[in-house]
C-alpha cells in the first residue's frame, strides 16, 4: 500500500536549475520536483532492498515537495505506513539533543566550554586528568579517545536489564585508544552524558526536556523521546529482518514501550510529518524556527551547531561521489562540501530501522528517508541518488548504479576485512578441559557464566541476555556462535591466565559487522565456579 503526496506539475528532475528562484539571495539557483522521477528512485530502492517499509520526504524553499510511504508496519499484516507513523530515527536524535542543550546555553544554564563535573560532579571516566578536562562540547564531537562504539553493549543488543546509571558508571572503565581530543571515533555513550547534562542544567529529566523544549514549541507532535502505551500512540513502524527471503518483525515493541538507556544518543521515535517540520525548521529559521514570535534557537547557536568541531577521515567513495575536500563532525551533525555546496546531515541505525537526514541550506532544500528494514545499503543508495539530483550536475545515476559501487567494494575488499567461513566449526564439549569455566565479571559490562550445559559450553550474560550462545572451535580457535541469530556477528573468546585467575577477552568474528559490537572493549576475570 503506498500513501503519496507529490507534484507532477514540476518540470525538472530534482535537479538544479539555472535561473535562480524568486527572492533567492545571491546566485543560489531554484530547484524544482519531477515527482515521477523520486517516484522512481523510490519504487527501485524498494524494490531491489526488498523493503517492509518507506518514508521519504523532500523540502524545497521551505515546503514540502515530495512526500511518500509505502509498505506496513509489519509486514504482511496489511497496517500500512502513513506520513504519521513512527519510526526510530535512532542517532538522528544527537542532533535533536544538541539542540536542547543549545537551547540551554541560549538561556545561560550552561556552556560549551564548561567541565562536565560541573554539571554531573559524579561522572568519572578511565583518566583522572580526562575527568577534569573534558567540557559539554567533548561529549558530542566524538574525540574522546575512546574506541568507536566503546561500551554500546550496554545499549544493545536489546532488550536487555542496563539502566542510564550503569552506562554513565561504566565509561570509568573503559580504556581509551587514544589520547584526549587527537582523532575522531563515533560513541554513543557520551551522548547519554550529554543528556544527564541537560536533564542536571535543566531541571527535567532528559524525556521531559525534549517534549517541552523541542517537540512541544515545534509542533513535533508524534515525537517520542519517553516510554509510552504503543497502542494508545498508535501507528507505530516494527523493525524487521530478512528471513528466508522475506521481511520478519524482531525486537517487536511490546505494549509499554519503556524508556531506553540510550535515548539522548538515540532512543527517539518520530513521523515523517515530524521530521519534515524539523527540516524546515533547519532550513528556513525565519519562517519555520519562530516560536511566539520569537526565534526557537539563536544565530549564534546555530552557527555553532552547524560549525565543524572535529575532522572526520574522507573516504573514496564521498570523494567520488560528492566531490567532497572535507568533512567532519559539528554538533550533532556531520558536515560536508558535495559538489561545491554544504552539506548537512546523519544517519540513523537500530535494530532493523535505518534513517536519514540530509540538508542543503545554500540551495534551500533537504530531505528525509526512513525505513523499518534491514536497509543499510538501501539507505546509501537513495540518499546518494536524492542528493545527486540536488546538487549534482547531470542529476542521479540508476539505483542500480549505486548499488554496483556498494557491491563491487565488498567484491574487492581485502580477505583480512571478511568474515571468515565459520561453517566447519564444532561444539565445544561440555567437559573440554582447556575451557576454564566460572562466573567472569567484566567492569563495566557485569557478570557473564560460561558452563557446561547439556548442549555444550554455554556463555550467558546476566544484563545483556540475548547475547548467549554455545562455545565453538574453528582452526584451533573458539567462538561463542548466539542462539539469537539476529545478532551481527559472533564473537571471538580468547583465555589468558594471570597466575591462578583466568581472563577471557573477546573479538568481532566479523571485522566489518557494526562496531557497536564492541566485544574488544571486555576483560573479563574470573571471579566464581559455575556452582
């Protein structure tokens, strides 16, 4: 079922025009919709990605051009996607985070420079000298030093029995990579900081800060940064994974979604009618970004959102694509030149749900696509092609063209960067002597039990549950393979003794699987029998 709203009286694809638009400052030139050819792009991404679901919206001066859905909130149960449904829009919510805390420096409750421990005197991470140094503006341009992803495995898999207090607890114990503020490496759990931040300065908790400071006064009315009653809500978009060549529903939401660890780093739902009024908002500050009369966000902190803090390495493919000669991270956002023109954007990815926000503001237009699928590639390909037809001279290539590059740098990648062959492995025998079995506690992700079972050796976390499995050998090495086969990679379990104490470390089998799988951050030491 699709729900469309679009405008075929327009001439050109998408594309840039010369003549510039009407009231348009300097040269920027007009850009006008050929709904027929978006309809395109659209009908071939989800076609080929074999999508549950698809929201897609584009903006141009201010309104709404292009709006469409299609598919079901869960597939092949007949309930289809509307404009008003919700989607995890996932680390889209960083910069919907940076906001608020802008709106917070705004009023003087806060700075950018100033020491966390100002705001959070508990807060505590590895270095004692990191602790006292690092500043607001530290948590949310991912320079920490930390490794990417460090300490996500205790946001997801999910569900799972971490609470905000244990994740903010934890970063005491991750080791850094690298030094303080020298390299950029994407987190999430500083992002959380970040919203403790705001709740502290603020007053509120971060749930209530964001409906009263953002969605509230913007008139996002189907955001949801809380838990909340699925029902009473309504119209709410499952996640999905491919299953034996179809779309299956997985970590379905129950009745009561509850309020999530990671929702300032991105535990956000909104609509796609939402994400719209937030793109006009970013785009025309004027028209769209008054509240009472009164601007929503000063100048001043949006220049600084929107100010790159912290270079980002510029891979091949942007320089093809793009054209790109930069690229980095502002505040929640990240930015780049495409084709000689700004570039403002994220991404969004959880748990079957993939997002994306793109913005053009010296040509005035932007655009958001959403899915409730396994759409990574998906994701790149439309949000590629819709920007080509923005601001690339000659348009977009075919999906098919893009979904080729993707292919052909799988093809092409190293063996060291594939996942290798696990097929020949074997059950690790319940009573295998080189297996020193116990309860193991690592710092900051808890206990886990790795025990002789009828079926096995099994490992089980106690806070992260679905990460359990059964111990295997391959090539003189183990692995604990999940029973929860929607897991992105196994993992690797290497033993170590440090006198009469057994350690146990850990290791993507995957080298390209999500590097929220941050199996490399645990050192687990033995601290019990399995009695």
């Amino acid at each position: 079922m699709t729900t469309r709203r679009s405008f075929p009286a327009l001439a050109c694809l998408l594309a840039l025009c010369l003549a510039p638009s009407a009231g348009a400052a300097g040269d920027r030139p007009a850009i006008t919709v050929d709904a027929a050819a978006v309809d395109t792009l659209f009908d071939d991404t989800m076609s080929r990605y074999r999508l549950p679901g698809l929201a897609v919206g584009v903006v141009v001066d201010g309104e709404v051009v292009y709006q469409r859905t299609a598919g079901e909130l869960r597939a092949g149960e007949g309930e289809a996607i509307t404009p008003r449904s919700l989607f995890k829009v996932a680390s889209n919510t960083k910069a919907m985070t940076t906001a608020l805390l802008a709106r917070l420096v705004d009023r003087g409750l806060l700075a950018w420079d100033d020491p966390v421990i100002r705001h959070l005197p508990d807060f505590r991470m590895h270095d004692p000298w990191v602790t006292r140094e690092i500043q607001v503006r530290d948590l949310l341009i991912h320079n920490s030093g930390l490794g990417p992803g460090a300490g996500d495995l205790m946001l997801w898999p999910e569900p799972n029995h971490f609470t905000r207090e244990d994740v903010v607890a934890g970063l005491a114990h991750l080791k850094p990579l690298h030094s303080f503020r020298s390299r950029y490496a994407y987190d999430n759990t500083l992002y959380i900081v970040a919203g403790e931040v705001a709740a502290a300065a603020g007053g509120a908790s971060y749930e209530e800060l964001m409906e009263r400071e953002v969605f509230a006064p913007l008139g996002m009315s189907r955001c949801e940064a809380g838990g909340f009653d699925r029902d009473a809500v309504g119209d709410v978009a499952q996640p999905h994974r491919h299953v034996g060549g179809r779309n299956v529903v997985y970590r379905e939401d129950g009745a009561v979604v509850d309020t999530v660890p990671m929702a300032a780093a991105g535990g956000v739902r909104c609509s796609l009618e939402d994400m719209l009024v937030w793109t006009r908002m970013w785009l025309q500050p004027a028209q769209h970004g008054l509240v009472d009369g009164h601007p929503w966000l000063s100048d001043a902190r949006r220049r600084e959102l929107w100010t790159l803090h912290m270079p980002m390495p510029l891979g091949g493919r942007m320089r093809e694509w793009d054209g790109s000669r930069f690229y980095g991270y502002g505040y929640g956002w990240r930015l780049n030149d495409a084709h000689g023109r700004l570039k403002v954007s994220h991404t969004g990815t959880l748990s079957g749900m993939y997002s994306a926000l793109t913005l053009l503001p010296e040509l005035d237009a932007g655009f958001v696509m959403m899915t409730n699928g396994s759409g990574a590639d998906a994701r790149t390909v439309l949000v590629q092609a819709l920007s080509d037809l923005l601001v690339r001279p000659g348009g977009a290539m075919p999906v098919a063209a893009y979904a080729e590059v993707l292919q052909r740098e799988r093809d092409e990648a190293p063996p060291a960067r594939r996942a290798p062959d696990t097929s020949a492995r074997t059950t690790v025998a319940a009573d295998d002597p080189a297996v020193p079995t116990g309860l193991y506690r690592d710092p900051w992700f808890g206990e886990v039990r790795l025990c002789p079972d009828p079926r096995g050796m099994v490992f089980a976390s106690a806070k992260s549950p679905t990460l359990t499995g059964l111990l295997m050998r391959l090539d003189g090495r183990m692995f604990v393979d999940w029973f929860d086969d929607s897991i992105g990679t196994d993992a690797w379990v290497e033993f170590t003794m440090d006198g009469d104490v057994a350690g146990m470390t850990m290791a993507k089998v995957d080298p390209q699987a999500d590097f929220s799988y941050d199996f490399e951050d645990l050192a687990f030491r033995r601290v019990g029998t399995c009695q």
